[in-house]
C-alpha cells in the first residue's frame, strides 16, 4: 500500500475540513472515537474538547489516544497517530488561546461564520489539546489508494494477504 511522503502528510493534515476522529478509553475500558475539528501549527496537532465532554474527562485520566483523520474521495489518503496529549490549557483559560480556536473553526466554516460561532460560543469552556507530531511516543502511519499506472496488487500491506492467493507480492 502506497504511503504519504512526509511532506505530503504535512500538505494533508493542512488541508481544510478533513476531521480527526480520536479515539480514548471511558472509564468501564469501552472505546470512544469522537469526530474534532483540529488544526496542526507547530508541529502539533491542536483539538479542544469542551469541559464537561466525556474525552476530556477520559483525557485527563488517559492522555493515550489514537487518531485517524481520512478523506472521502480518491485516492482516499489516510493518516493515523498514536501518541499522548498534553494540556496546553485547562478549560476555562480559553482567552489565552481563543485565536487558535477562531483558527481551527475557520478550516471548517467560512470566515464570517466561523467567527459567529467563536463568539457565539465562547463561554463555553474547553482545553487546548496538543500531539506533538515529533514527539518519540508518537507513531504516525499513512497510506493511500494506488493510483493510475501503480500496481493495484499494492492496496493492501503485503501481511494481509494470504499465501497463495490473486494478489499476493
């Protein structure tokens, strides 16, 4: 399976509207995935869960989580990370940092909007959440659909095929 260059994750993770959808543990050790708007600035992946939401509190017992952040269309590019969240800010001290939330909000809605909603919302108490990228307990992976003139055999990692089958490197 064909896998993002480095430079093309960072061009991905740029992009607008992609989600992050990240993945803690509640507290009985069943799985939450929960969709996040998310910006990457300096080398970290920013996301702010609100106060009284449940990965916030499954974060702050837990700071492990896993992420994956896909496209819907071809060649439907995919990154995931597994790492540790560091607080940046505690819910509450968002004037500190409400900048970058009016930063992520305007990745996913117009200019105009996204203001509307910062403003509209901003007593609303969340944390500023950080994955450092580059980080040594960080494991990013990615990959990608073949595209024309690839081999279509390399859809898959070669592990997951079983010996002597079609496609089989």
């Amino acid at each position: 399976m064909p896998k993002l260059t480095d430079d093309e994750t960072n061009e991905f993770l740029h992009e607008r509207g992609h989600l992050a959808r990240i993945g803690t543990v509640d507290d009985d050790g069943f799985p939450r995935v929960l969709p996040l708007w998310f910006v990457v600035e300096d080398g970290a992946l920013l996301f702010t869960p609100r106060a009284p939401a449940v990965i916030w509190r499954n974060l702050q017992r837990d700071p492990k989580v896993g992420i994956s952040i896909d496209e819907e269309a071809a060649p439907w590019r995919k990154v995931t990370l597994q790492g540790t969240v560091e607080v940046r800010h505690q819910p509450g001290d968002d004037d500190a940092w409400r900048d970058i939330y009016r930063r992520i909000a305007k990745r996913y809605v117009a200019d105009a909007s996204a203001d509307a909603y910062v403003d509209g919302t901003d007593d609303q108490p969340r944390a500023l959440c950080a994955v450092r990228l580059d980080a040594p307990t960080t494991r990013i992976s990615s990959w990608r659909m073949p595209v024309s003139g690839e081999d279509p055999s390399g859809i898959w990692a070669t592990r997951y095929y079983l010996p002597g089958t079609k496609w089989r490197p």
